[in-house]
C-alpha cells in the first residue's frame, strides 16, 4: 500500500536569493541598451543642438524594432524603461520650470495658455468622436498635442495604462511628424504675417508639441522669440499637472461604473493624483524656492534628459512599420486636426494678449 502523497509545502513569501538576482539580471539587457541609446542621442544634440535627445531616442527605437531582430531578452528592461524610468524622468522635468518666468508672462497671455490646452484637449476629443478614433487614442493625441508632446503621451499612459500599445505609439509617432513640420513653418508664416519676433515666439510655444521643436524654431525666430517660446511652452508643460489628475479622476469614475456593471473585476483604481504627479509639482516648488545651486539644476537636466531618452526608445521599439497599415488615415487625420486648433487658439490668443 503505497503512503499517502505528502502535501506540498507552502510557498515561501520571501523571494529566494536566486530569485532576487534573478530580476536584474532580467533587466539589464534591455536597460543596457536603453541607456546606449539615449547616449547616442544625447551625443548627437552635441553635434546637432537643435535636434532634441527625445525624438533621435523614438527614432532609434523604431529603426531598431524594424531593421534588426531584437531577442525577447530585452523586453523586461525596455518595459521599466517605458513605465518607471518615464514617470522618474517627469518628476524631474519639474525642475526645469520657472515659475518666475510663467508668471512674467502677465495674466493675459496666462489665459492664452489654459485656453490652448483646454481648447485643444476639448477640440481634438470632440473631433476624434466624430471621426471614430478610439477613446484611448483620442486622448492620447489631445494630451500630446495641446500640452507636451511625446512626455504627455506618455504621462496620460502611465496614469490609464492603456492596453493597446499600438496607441500609444502611434501617438509618440505622430507627435514626431507634425511637430517637425511645425519647425519650420512657424517662423516663415510669422514673418509672412508680419508678427515680428516677440510674437512669433509666443505663437510658437503655444503651438509647436515638444520642449525641443518650440527651441529649434524658436532659433530660427530670434533671441527674444525663442526666449518667448521657451517661456510659454514651459507654462503649458506645468499645466501637465492638473490634466493628468483630471484624466486619473475620470478614469476612476469609468472604472466604478464598469465594475458596478461586473463588466470587468473589481481591482485597484488609479489615485486621483499620481505620485509621479505630486513629485513633479514638488520639483516645481523646490525650483522656485532657490535652495538648489545651478550645478544641481543642470545636473538633474541631464538625468532628466537620459531618462526620458531611454523611456522614448524603449516606447520607440513598441513601434511596428506595419502597424499603420492597421491604425489608418483617421489618427493622422486626427493629428492634423489637433495641430490646426491649437495653432489657431494661440495664434488668435497671442494677437489679442500678446
């Protein structure tokens, strides 16, 4: 008669030490080459400076998902540089806004800014109902473009936790399209409208998606248009802060309604203010009290800077050529539509305020 089988024993609720070092050696390889690319990237801006570390590190990753065969080895570390490496880097961003300089602005051209942001949000929602773009991806597009580009994207991801990362990376994609083409555009049809350089600079930080496009035209513009521009992209980055708590509320409420229907389990929600959120508005405040030296300041840029570069490449390999085949023209349709608003809304605030 054979002995009763032996119950197995309990899980032991304290990982082993093979375990432990299980997980970085899990993760280095994609942080490796995360962390080479943005590398890469930032040696480039040291050639090119107009060119931004954050769009060469997207671009890098999509020529890397598609011209060579990356291993599955790396989708661990690529996956906490897309998530937990981004929302270090946002918190960080926080140190590079002035709040003097915001200010300075005077109220009028304050209100221009809410305006392009709520404007643009509410537009470019409203648009991609109409054309049948996704909830998600509507929303990642209104962020991106009304706020700060591929940061933003990324931000609103971090807080929904989209589960189409085709979206998202359409988004980052388009991001990188349309605010190029704004480069350029921005300073000939300011000369063509005869704006002069101060608020051909205020259009473009109130029009142009990411931190670096608004630097590049904002060169081209002129001394005080590009100090104009830089100003007033960074007062639309700070208003990240109050969109991504209204986003994770909203979320909440949809989440409670759809578990309330038993149309998905009941689980954790979003807070209402991410912590990513509460730390960037406490870099904020730490900037405007003074008590960091400048050496600090520029080096937490540069961190800030490779973070986010590494998040973007690691965001960039999630991108496949033959994904837009499947996203179609509505998105870049989308896209298109958002830019025309908030070029519009700040052009039109900046004649009135500026």
């Amino acid at each position: 008669m054979s002995s009763p089988a032996r119950p197995s024993p309990a899980p032991n609720p304290v990982p082993s030490t093979a375990s432990r070092s299980a997980r970085p050696r899990a993760l280095a390889p994609g942080l490796a080459l995360a962390l080479a690319a943005a590398g890469v990237s930032l040696a480039l801006t040291l050639v090119l400076p107009t060119v931004s570390a954050l769009l060469v590190a997207i671009v890098l990753g999509v020529a890397c998902r598609n011209l060579l065969p990356l291993p599955a080895s790396l989708d661990p570390g690529l996956a906490l540089a897309a998530k937990r490496l981004l929302r270090i880097g946002i918190v960080l961003l926080g140190l590079q806004l002035v709040l003097g300089d915001i200010l300075a602005l005077g109220p009028g051209m304050i209100a221009v800014v809410v305006a392009i942001v709520a404007v643009g949000i509410l537009a470019t929602l409203g648009i991609g109902r109409a054309l049948g773009v996704s909830p998600t991806q509507r929303l990642l597009i209104a962020c991106g473009f009304s706020i700060c580009g591929a940061a933003a994207v990324a931000a609103v991801d971090g807080v929904i936790e989209t589960e189409d990362e085709e979206e998202v990376v359409t988004a980052l994609a388009l991001v990188v399209l349309f605010g190029t083409l704004m480069i350029p555009l921005i300073p000939l049809l300011g000369a063509a409208l005869g704006l002069g350089e101060l608020r051909t600079g205020l259009w473009a930080g109130g029009s142009i998606h990411e931190v670096a496009q608004v630097v590049a035209a904002g060169s081209a513009i002129g001394g005080a248009g590009l100090a104009a521009a830089v100003v007033v992209k960074l007062a639309r980055v700070l208003l990240l802060a109050p969109v991504l708590a209204v986003v994770s509320v909203q979320r909440r409420r949809a989440m409670r309604r759809e578990q309330a229907d038993g149309a998905v389990p009941t689980g954790r929600r979003p807070p209402i203010v991410p912590l990513f959120v509460v730390g960037f508005l406490a870099m904020v405040l730490v900037r405007w009290t003074g008590v960091l030296p400048p050496g600090v300041l520029a080096g937490a840029g540069v961190v800030q800077t490779v973070l986010l570069a590494m998040a973007m490449f690691a965001l960039g390999t999630g991108v496949r050529f033959s994904m837009f085949r499947r996203v179609g023209f509505r998105p870049v349709a989308l896209a298109g539509a958002s830019t025309l608003v908030v070029a519009g809304v700040a052009l039109g605030g900046v004649l009135v305020a500026g």
